[in-house]
C-alpha cells in the first residue's frame, strides 16, 4: 500500500517570488523526506496589512511562471476563497478537507520561529502538523528544537528580499537571477512597480 504523499507547504505573499524562494522549495523537495513542496499564495497576510502588494491573481501568476518546469513544485491558490486576512490554521484545515489522503508539513523560516505562540490556534498546528524551520540570516534559533514536531533543515541561506528586488525595478537597476527568467520578462512587460 502506498503511503500518503508528504506535502510541505510554503505560505508567502511572494511579492514577488525570487530566486531564494523557488531554491528554498526545490531543496525542501529534494534533500528531506517530502514528495513535493506546494508553494501558498497568501493574498493578505495579518502581518502585511498595508503593505504595496500587486494583486494575488498577479502574484500567483509569477509563482506559477517561476516553477513551471517542476514537477515536484506546484503554486496553490487556496486562500483566495477564503476569508481574510488569512490565517494558517485554516487553511490547513481546508487543505486536509479537500486533501485527506495527504500530509502536510508547515516550512517555516527560523525568523518565524519566535512568533508562531502569537499565530491563530498555534498550539494546534504544532500538536497536528511537523514544522521544517530552515535557516534565515541573522538569527539563532537555538531552542527551535524545543517541540518534537519541529525540526531544522540545514537548507542553503539565502539572502535575497522581495523588497530589495521591488527596489531595484523601481529605481531602474537589474534583477536578473534575482528573480527567475520568466518572472523577469513578466515584471517588465507588466511595468510592475516602475
């Protein structure tokens, strides 16, 4: 009998996706034991709110360009039928609705890591779902491993930000291999944050 697939899910506004993202997710699909990584367009996070955002169908359209030759990467839309802002635990509990032969780990950067107590429901989501932290510049973590769901992957650190790149295109300055090729073609034909 096959075992049910393992799916890590990595939420983000991706305003846009980078290079870091799309590295972070392929590396969590291919170097732990997860069948794939599905990479979660969060139209508004609580912890975004007021921030300059293209729209969700924009930004999920740029994720869905950066991984389309990856099978093992798909972009989800989920929370864009659901209320908002948007909180974790619901669409976990969403996604185990309509995906209930599957199992889901939260991927989380270690910066997170201190404020997941203050996320909706958290000590549910740490006692229902594993939680991969990789590593983020500047932070030490060194009690992650304080609850047995959560674990650490020694994942490449990468430091590139959507707001440095969304920089970049307003003041005219590159972001090739900041952002993947595609993505790239569509920011400047779309006159994204110009």
């Amino acid at each position: 009998m096959k075992s049910a697939p393992k799916i890590g899910l990595l939420f983000g506004s991706f305003n846009p996706i980078h290079t870091g993202h799309v590295i972070l997710a392929h590396f969590m699909a291919t170097h732990t034991d997860l069948d794939a990584v599905w990479l979660v367009v969060s139209p508004q996070s609580p912890f975004k709110v007021g921030q300059e955002m293209l729209s969700e169908l924009e930004r999920f359209e740029l994720v869905k360009l950066a991984i389309q030759h990856n099978e093992q990467l798909r972009a989800l839309d989920i929370e864009f039928d659901m209320p908002k802002p948007s909180y974790t635990i619901d669409t976990l509990d969403e996604l185990h609705r309509r995906y209930p032969d599957h199992s889901f780990v939260l991927l989380m950067g270690e910066d997170n890591l201190p404020g997941l107590p203050r996320w909706k429901q958290a000590d549910r989501i740490l006692a229902e779902y594993a939680v991969y932290v990789y590593p983020r510049p500047g932070v030490d973590a060194t009690d992650v491993n304080a609850h047995p769901g959560v674990q650490v992957v020694e994942a490449p650190l990468l430091d590139i930000s959507a707001t440095f790149i969304r920089d970049c295109v307003h003041t005219g300055k590159s972001i090739r291999y900041l952002v993947p090729e595609a993505v790239e073609a569509q920011i400047l034909a779309k006159g994204f944050w110009r």
